[in-house]
C-alpha cells in the first residue's frame, strides 16, 4: 500500500507541524493547485463556472468565514446574508466612486469594512451566548436587509433599487459586467479561495486560533488561564466578518453582476452556509470546501437526475433537495457532529491501517 508513513521522517518542528503530513498528502494538494490554476481555465465553459465551479469558491469563502466564527470560536451566527449584502454594497460604493482603482483593492476593502460592521454587530456575544446570540444576529441579518433597501444612498438611488456592477478589468482582462469570460471569473475567485484558505488555515494553527478554541470549550476557565474574552470572541467576529464581505463583495461582483437585497442575500443565505459548516463540518477548513461542494453539487444532481433523466417536476425535486439537505443535517447532529471533514480522516485512518482491524 502506498498511503503509509513509511519513508516520512521529520527532522525538526517545522515539518513536524506540517499541514500535511504525509508526502502523498502534499503531492495531491499541489497536483490539485497545478490541476485548478493550469488545466480547468482552459476546459472550463459557462455553464460549469455559472453553475458549479464559482458559487461553490464563493461559498467556500463564506463557510470559512462562518466557520471561524461558530465551528472554531463556537459563537453562534445566524446573519451571514446581511454581512454578506455588506460586503456587496460596500464592493459597490467603491466601483461606483473610485473607478480607477483595482477590483482586488474594491474586494479587499470591501472585506474591511464589513470586518468593521461584524465586529460591532458582535459586541453582544460578550454578555450573551447561544440561542441569544443567535437571535441577535438573526436580527443583525434584518436590519442590514432593511437598511439596503430603505436608504437610496447604498444603491445609489436607482429607480428599481438595485445594484449593477460596472465593468471593470485586471490586466486588461474583464473580470465584472456582461463580458467577462468564464476563465476570468473562476481564475479571480480561484485566486482568493486559496489566499484566503492558507490565511485561514494559519490562523486557527496560531496562538489565535488556540484562543478561540479555548473560548468555545469554556470561555470561564480560558480566561483564568489568560485568555481575554472580549479580545478573542471580536476578533473572531470581525475576521469571520472579513471573510463573507469578499464572498459577499464576489457574489455580486463577479458573479451574479446585479442584485435585490432582499432575495440574493435573505435569511435563505444565511442558513444555506450554516448549513454548509455543520454538513461540512465544524471547526475545520476542509469541512467549509466540503460543505459548499455537497451543497452546490446537491441540486445540479438532483436536476440531473430528477428532471432530465425521470422526467420529475421541477418543483417536486426542489422539494425533495429541501428533504435531503434537512435529513443530513439531522444525522450529522447525531451521529457526527463533524461532518463530512471527519468522516474523510476516518477513512484515511482506515486506509493507512488496512488490512489490519481499526
């Protein structure tokens, strides 16, 4: 068998604490960066951007975000399409008043500023936890909606109250409005998931992430230890935050090009990527690709299979998604808490073991 530890020795604590391990773990992570970054952009067609490979980048960024917050920090969240609709009404304020600066600066900015809001947003989360917390920023999610769509300044006093993304290029490239070509837009998210991921993936690694996880095991005993509770649970309001304003800022940007408030970033949003983490699985990277593939992949599937090969109504495989999307999050709550993320080391550890009992 070739998945063994046979041949791996660490020589200090630099490979010690390696993301992966396992010389066959590295080789399949960079074949799968040489794979994403030089093969699919010259394969990938509208219809596999459009309906696959950008919202499932996009959602990756939002999960990973909400991840932080709820999976890693355990502050439980329920406002991420308002923080979202931050990101993309910020993205738009700042094309509209700045055109000659970068999109990426737009994206990044974007991110800041709904940083800032999350933060604020998560200042209860320091005398109130779990079902409380969660009603406060389900009502977070409402207002934000309702401020986008009763104060004209935000969409710049358009007549149907919605926002356009004006064209912008990099490298004279079109990566925003009705030109922008398949490869552009999934290279541009590409770009950002993987940025984002290694950035995710060292903060939760760092004496950061390990006061967060303090903070979500006993936010008591973390602090007699040392830890400060205010400084921990903002912080992660405010990085989480960053990262669904650029899914946000994305989402409108570069993949949709023009939305409503109230029906691209509802509640719907916010529990479609709550949904995404607990599938995926809580307090892990993997578990936020894992979540948003499942949840991309799921209703392409079933219309695939429900409408064009059994000849189902649409709106009885819409119905049937809701069902199967619902079960799964029950029998992950019971039967694994995390996720798809735990039951692929599960299977790693079976297979590094086999054929000898686990």
């Amino acid at each position: 068998m070739i998945y063994r530890e046979a041949g791996d020795f660490k020589t200090g604590y630099v490979a010690d604490n390696q993301t992966f391990p396992l010389r066959l773990d590295r080789g399949m992570y960079y074949l799968t960066l040489v794979l994403a970054f030089l093969v699919v952009p010259f394969v990938i067609n509208d219809y596999w951007a459009n309906a696959i490979l950008v919202p499932f980048l996009i959602y990756a960024i939002a999960a990973m975000g909400l991840n932080i917050l709820t999976g890693y920090c355990g502050q439980v969240s329920l406002g991420t399409g308002g923080f979202m609709a931050v990101g993309a009404y910020a993205c738009y304020k700042l094309m509209t008043a700045f055109p000659d600066v970068s999109i990426i600066i737009h994206v990044i900015l974007s991110g800041f500023i709904t940083a800032a809001v999350g933060a604020a947003f998560g200042l209860p989360s320091l005398r109130i936890k779990g079902f409380y917390l969660a009603v406060a920023t389900l009502a977070a999610q409402f207002f934000l909606v309702w401020m986008f769509n009763k104060v004209g300044w935000f969409y710049n006093y358009s007549a149907s109250g919605q926002i356009n993304a004006p064209e912008r290029t990099v490298f004279d490239i079109a990566v925003t409005g009705p030109a922008t070509a398949a490869w552009a837009k999934y290279m541009i998210c590409l770009v950002f998931v993987v940025v984002l991921a290694l950035i995710a993936r060292n903060l939760t690694r760092g004496a950061l992430g390990r006061k967060w996880m303090a903070i979500r095991d006993m936010d008591i005993a973390a602090e007699i230890i040392g830890v400060n509770p205010m400084m921990a649970k903002l912080s992660a309001f405010a990085i989480s935050s960053f990262y669904i304003g650029i899914a946000g800022a994305l989402f409108f940007a570069v993949y949709l090009g023009a939305v409503e408030v109230g029906e691209a970033f509802g509640i719907q949003k916010s529990f479609l990527v709550l949904f995404m983490i607990i599938i995926g699985g809580l307090g892990s990277i993997f578990g936020a690709f894992a979540g948003a593939a499942f949840l991309v992949l799921l209703p392409v599937a079933l219309k695939l299979i429900g409408v064009d090969l059994l000849g189902w109504p649409t709106d009885i495989v819409a119905h049937m998604q809701l069902v199967i999307v619902g079960a799964l999050i029950i029998l992950f709550l019971i039967a694994e808490p995390h996720g798809l993320a735990q039951l692929w080391r599960l299977a790693k550890e079976k297979l590094r073991l086999w054929p000898f009992p686990y």
